[in-house]
C-alpha cells in the first residue's frame, strides 16, 4: 500500500488548486440557458460519482424548471468529470458556477448552505444518515440513493431524521428504484393481488461478477484516498456487497411481503474468490434466510465472484401458482388465470422515481419514503450480521445492535488511518 500521507501532498482545499496539480479540465463556463423564477427548483448535487451524475440527470429532466445549481464531492476530478457529462447531456439546465463547486469532506455544508432548494445524496452510504440529518435541518428535499446507512446506529438516525422530514413537509425519495420500474409494478400488483394466492416462499438472487477496482496511483494517492476511490471494498464505507448493491434484492423480497418485517434471520457467507488485500475486509458471497413468523419465508443469495452463473431474480411461490421475474428481462406470473408475461414499452426508472419526486414537490404532497427505505436497509444490514457472527438475530437484536462500522462524520480527514478489521469469522466475530 502507499504508505503517503495527506501533508506529503497537496491539500485539496479547491478545485482549482488539485486540478492545476493533477492536470485535468476545469469545465468551462456553460452558457447558461434557462431562465430562473421565482418557481425554479435548485439542485444541488452530494456525491458527483456514477449514480450522482445520473440523479442529477433526472432531476433535471423531470419538469421544465429544475436546474442544478451546486455540487459537493471529496474529489474535485468527480465534479469536473461528473458536470462535463451533465452539461454534454443538457447543458441548458446545468448551472453550476465554480464558486458553488465544492470539494472535500465538508463540501455537503456548502451545498446545504447555498439556496437549493433540493439535494441528491449519492456519496458512499456511510455518509448518508449525517448528510442526510443535516440536508432535513437545512430544509432540504431529498432523493436518497440506498442504502441508506451501514449499520443499526446508522439506521436508528435515519429513522429520527425522517420523523423530522415528515413534520417538516419536506419529501424524501429513496433510490430503491425497482419500486418505480413499470414491469415490476405491473407483476407485483397481479403477485400480490391473489393471482397465485397466499405466498409463502420468496427466493431472490444478486449473484454477479466482480466489480471495479481503480489502481492506486503510486507516490500520488495517499492510503485514504485509495480507500476512498475504492470505497466498495470497506465495509465501514460500503456495508459490505449485500448492502450495498443486493440490497436491491432485498427490497424486492420485502415489497412481495408487503413490507412486513421478518422476526428472525439466519445465513452464511465468506471470502473465497477475492481474497486479496487490496479488496478491504468485505465477503465476496452471502445466503440469508428471512424467517417471517407465519410460515413465509424469504432467501437470499449473493455473490460478487467472477466467471460464476449469475442471476439478478425473484422467485415467489403461493398456494395457487409462481411469479417469476430475471429483473432485466422476464416477468412471469403463472396463477389462478393461467400464464402471463408482461410486455409494455419499457420507461426508464430512475427517470420515473425523479418525476414522481418532482411532481410530489409541485404538488404540496410530498413523497415520503423513510420508514420503508430504513427498513429495507436494515434487512441487508441484518443479513450482513447474521452472516458475519452466525448467530441467528431476531429484528429487534439487529435493529438494536451499537456496531458503528466507521467514524464520526467530523472526524474525516485526509489523514484519516481509521483501522481495519479483520474479514469476519462466522462463529468467532461477535454480535456487537
Ligand atoms: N439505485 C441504484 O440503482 C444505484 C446504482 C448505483 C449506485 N447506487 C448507490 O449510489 C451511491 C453512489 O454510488 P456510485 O456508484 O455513484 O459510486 P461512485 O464511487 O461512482 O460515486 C460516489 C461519489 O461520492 C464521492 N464521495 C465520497 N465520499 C464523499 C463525501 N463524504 N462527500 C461528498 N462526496 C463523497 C466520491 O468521490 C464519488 O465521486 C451508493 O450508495 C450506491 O449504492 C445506486
């Protein structure tokens, strides 16, 4: 590992600064197009990496007269990169002057502190539950990307923050996107509306290959900032693989449940394919069992290994029939008026989640996701610890476990050697 630290380098106190030094583009001024009133939504932006710059996006898109006005990275690269695509996609509604680019850990104050009117969180999650209390407190409406925290204690402030979200009318989307993809919606109505009766069992899969890894730039990157580009392989940053992307798997075993939380949990994982150093702490394959007290039952598998089958599914079974969905491709349900496979034209979901946020802001009746996006949270946490300890949890334990993965929100810096644990043991890692 590079064993550089923050004051052998350049303090990254500006985007003008780090790009001068690292050599890429500041983007040019755009030539701003959209007339601002007194009705316009401003956007600002906390987290300018893939699924940032794709939220940004669709808010923009989502009515005539919303524009992003600033945006908040600890990479100053991020933004320039992630503001170059956005103005090459619409440049008209791209707004941002270098003074309301900011850059560092507490580059979310400034956005906060600007006039926006709504902020898209998409940093790593284990910033969201502090960014996401202070984005409440400022006023803001919020999309959310999941998951939206790491851990239990993350979760218990997450649930406090939405309570203040709701008394406070601001609306509060969540990244759970599949809930707004039409195919789904469509299925899930006929699942759940009696077409294959009472279900009682759900199986769902997130079984892929590996993810990106981005090299360290030797004598360049210090170790936190090889950490922080890198930050799926942490679990104090990412939540580990379950949380972080089969979460989406997750929730869609809670959707078919109608949301009702399981009692007990139970599973098992590992590290057997990425096992190297450079890969952090996390597991590379989990297997849950959701054991919701009444006969119904929802498992779990996911991996992130490579040249395995892979599956992204959801398989529920009821007294009068099957649902079967391959999330990008099929949508099957064969019940009590025989077989059926959806077709449609196909809309883009995280494009309907926007519109859906946007028009509930116009509307007075703000979008409000907080309970339903903590929870879904919290069931891949507790996935997560079951696996990790082996010990089988009851909802309440989880929900109330004092694990705090990672450090206080102030107490990120560039030099920051926050240390990290050992892989977990099944039966030897304890439940905190
Ligand atoms: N809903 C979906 O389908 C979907 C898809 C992809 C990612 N996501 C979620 O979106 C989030 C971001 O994922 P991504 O793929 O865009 O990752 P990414 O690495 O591309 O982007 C994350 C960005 O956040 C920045 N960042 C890190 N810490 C920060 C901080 N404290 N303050 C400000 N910026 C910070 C990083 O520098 C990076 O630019 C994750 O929670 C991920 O799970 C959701």
């Amino acid at each position: 590992m590079n064993k550089n630290t923050r004051r052998d380098f350049v303090k990254k106190s500006s985007a003008t600064l780090l790009a001068g030094t690292l050599g890429f583009n500041i983007v040019k001024a755009n030539p701003y197009k959209h007339k601002l009133n007194a009705d316009t939504l401003k956007v600002g932006l906390i987290g300018c990496g893939g699924r940032g710059t794709g939220a940004a996006l669709q808010a923009t898109n989502a009515e005539d007269n919303v524009v992003l006005t600033a945006m908040a990275d600890i990479f100053p690269d991020q933004i320039e990169t992630s503001l170059k695509n956005l103005i090459a996609e619409n440049p008209a509604k791209m707004m941002v002057d270098e003074d309301h680019k900011f850059s560092g850990f507490d580059a979310y104050k400034k956005v906060l502190a600007s006039d926006v009117d709504v902020v898209l969180l998409a940093t790593p999650p284990s910033f969201r539950p502090a960014h996401l209390a202070a984005a409440i407190e400022a006023g803001k409406h919020v999309f959310c990307e999941k998951p939206v925290a790491v851990d239990a204690p993350g979760i218990r402030s997450v649930l406090e923050t939405a309570k203040k979200a709701k008394e406070k009318g601001l609306a509060l989307m969540s990244g759970f996107c599949w809930r707004h993809d039409i195919p789904k919606i469509d299925t899930y109505n006929q699942m759940m509306g009696g077409e294959i009766g009472d279900m009682h069992t759900i199986y769902t899969t997130y079984n892929t290959g590996a993810l990106w890894y981005k090299e360290p730039k030797a004598q360049v990157w210090t170790d936190t900032e090889m950490t922080m580009r890198n930050w799926l392989y942490y679990n104090w940053l990412s939540g580990d693989h379950i949380v972080e992307q089969a979460i989406h798997s997750i929730d869609l075993m809670s959707w078919a449940m109608g949301d009702v939380l399981p009692e007990s949990a139970v599973g098992t994982g590992g590290r057997q394919s990425r096992t190297e150093e450079k890969y952090g702490n996390v597991f590379d394959h989990f297997s849950i069992i959701y054991d919701y007290g009444d006969g119904r039952r929802g498992f779990h598998i996911c991996r992130q290994q490579e040249d395995c089958s892979r599956a992204y599914t959801v398989d529920a079974m009821g007294s009068h029939g099957r649902a079967y969905i391959d999330v990008f491709r099929k949508h099957y349900v064969n019940g009590k008026s025989g077989e059926w496979n959806w077709e449609g034209e196909k809309s883009n979901m995280y494009q309907n989640e926007h519109n859906t946020l946007f028009k509930s802001i116009r509307s007075g009746n703000p979008f409000f996701d907080g309970e339903r996006m903590s929870n879904s949270t919290m069931l891949a946490i507790w996935g997560r610890m079951v696996a990790y300890t082996g010990k089988k949890l009851t909802w309440e334990e989880a929900l109330h476990s004092e694990e705090v993965l990672g450090p206080n929100i102030d107490e990120y810096n560039w030099d920051l050697d926050w240390p990290l644990k050992a892989v977990a043991q099944p039966g030897k890692t304890p439940f905190v």
